[in-house]
C-alpha cells in the first residue's frame, strides 16, 4: 500500500475566490451545495440529501483540482488526494485494497474531502477499461461510495477529461450526486484569473493598462496556461534584472507558451 494515497494532504490556503471564471451561476450552485454538507440537519429537515459525491469535468488545466481544494477548506476537511493511476496495479488485489485504505483513513479522519484526479483510470467503463483487476477495483470503489452514508463527513469529489469514458455505475446518484463542468475560461473568465495570478505582481504601467487585451486575446488558454504565462514572464523579468513585468516579457512569454501549447498539441495526437 502507498502510503501517499491514504495519507491527508497538507492543504494550500486556497478558497473559491483562487478559481477564475467558474461563472455566478456555478459558483452558486457549489455554494449551495457544499452548504448542505456544511448544515446537515438543516438539510435533513428540509428533506435534502448532501451529496456524496461530485464529478468535475472539463479540459485540462482549468482548475478542477483546485476547486477541489477550495471546497475542502470552505468545508474544513482533511483532503485526500490520489490519481486513479494509482490504483492500477497487477498484482492481485491491490488496487482494491488501496481504495479500501482511502476510504478507511477518511472516515477515520472525517470530515474529509477524497479528491480523485483522473478517475477515468479507475472507473473506466468496464467493458473498455478490461481486465479483471481494474473491474475489481472499481467494484471495491462502488462498493465504498454506497458504505458511506450522506451525512458521515466524506465527500467524494473525482476529476476528469473524459467523462464520456466513465463507468454509467459508478456515475449512479448516490455515489456521484453532482456533475460540474468546468470549461475553458471566456473572455471574462480569463480576465478573473489573470487578475489572480498578477495579484502580487509588479507589472509595469503598459502591462497593467493591457490586461484586458490580454484576455481578449488568449482565447483557447487553460487556467493553467494563464498561471504559466505570468510565471514565464515573472522568471524572464528577474533573469534581466527587472523589479517589474515589461512588456516585452509578457509578450515573450505568450510566444513560449502558445510554442508549447502546439508541441503539445502536436505530441499528443
Ligand atoms: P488536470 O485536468 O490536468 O488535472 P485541472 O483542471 O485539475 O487539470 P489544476 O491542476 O487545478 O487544473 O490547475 C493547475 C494550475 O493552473 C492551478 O494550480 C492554478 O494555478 C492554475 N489554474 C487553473 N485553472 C484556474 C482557474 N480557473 N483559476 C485560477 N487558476 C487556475
């Protein structure tokens, strides 16, 4: 057994306010959502049911795993994290029993957030997914999900690209209650998280005056690009000896990242 997948995760101090262009009416939904969890006997006695379990699903790199962090600090849980790679193993039995441990040092934490990233790994459709192994381990999966009672102060939140290749048992209300989509971000979006990751940053004035062009202009860029983006020209800005983003950092570092966003494309299809 890893001991990394049943450990708790120290938690970054990220909240709702760090995930960019999740849009009002999202945000909203979460809220409401988490707010059952948050008031379970409120919740019973207006007949609702907290979730067991949520799925977040969209492209990479536009915050799922984030939003998964912000939801257990708004919920003050441990965090468990693990990717669905993880539980894939040859040997028999193992994956089984890791999903088995998770979910044994959650509840004995709890309240606890598990974070599956990658879940498609673990909870592939099963005819697709092939193997015995892998049908074992999403069996132990299911079989956790429906031990857990709505209101033991385990949430179940998974993360994937492909949710088109998810198991239809194992995305049962009652095991996933919830599926969010997070997109790529639109203009407005995009101009939400590049404030968040220029936050704390000397631009310069024309850089400052230029952001919402920015986000006009990246259409097609992950959250993650976005970070990227301010890391690259932040680290191109101290390499010439700068205390401030200029212009042409910024611009060097959309070069670089749209060159890997294509090397990337290229790689992978
Ligand atoms: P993957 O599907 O590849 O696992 P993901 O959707 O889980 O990706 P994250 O790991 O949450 O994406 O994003 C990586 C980093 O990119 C974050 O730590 C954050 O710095 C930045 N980022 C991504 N999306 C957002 C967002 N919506 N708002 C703010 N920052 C973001």
């Amino acid at each position: 057994m890893k001991n990394s997948v049943a450990k708790p995760r120290p938690l970054p101090s990220i909240t709702l306010r760090d995930v960019g262009g999740l849009g009002e009416e999202m945000k909203e939904e979460i809220l409401q959502t988490l707010s059952t969890l948050k008031e379970p006997e409120r919740a019973a006695k207006l007949g609702i049911k907290p979730p067991k379990g949520i799925l977040l699903y969209g492209p990479p790199g536009t915050g799922k795993t984030l939003l998964a962090q912000a939801i257990a600090r708004e919920l003050n849980a441990d965090y468990f994290s693990a990717s669905g790679s993880a539980f894939n193993e040859l040997f028999v039995g193992v994956g089984a029993s890791r999903v088995r441990s998770l979910f044994h040092s959650a509840r004995k934490q709890g309240p606890a957030v598990i974070f599956i990233d990658e879940v498609d790994a673990l909870a592939g459709r099963r005819k697709a997914h092939g193997g015995e192994e892998a049908e074992k381990t999403l069996t132990e999966l299911l079989v956790q999900l429906d031990g857990g009672h709505s209101n033991d102060g385990i949430l179940f939140i998974a993360a994937t690209n492909r949710k088109d290749m998810l198991d239809e048992a194992f995305l049962r209300p009652g095991r996933i209650d919830f599926s969010f989509h997070v997109p790529l971000p639109d203009t407005k979006g995009r101009r939400e998280i590049i404030d968040i990751h220029s936050k704390g940053k000397s631009l310069a004035k024309d850089v400052y005056a230029s952001l919402d062009e920015l986000a006009e202009s990246t259409s097609g860029f992950s959250g993650a690009e976005l970070q990227s983006l301010f890391e690259t020209a932040s680290r191109r800005a101290v390499q010439s000896g700068q205390d401030m983003i200029q212009r042409h950092d910024l611009d060097y570092a959309l070069d670089r990242t749209i060159l890997g966003s294509t090397s990337r494309t290229l790689q992978d299809y």
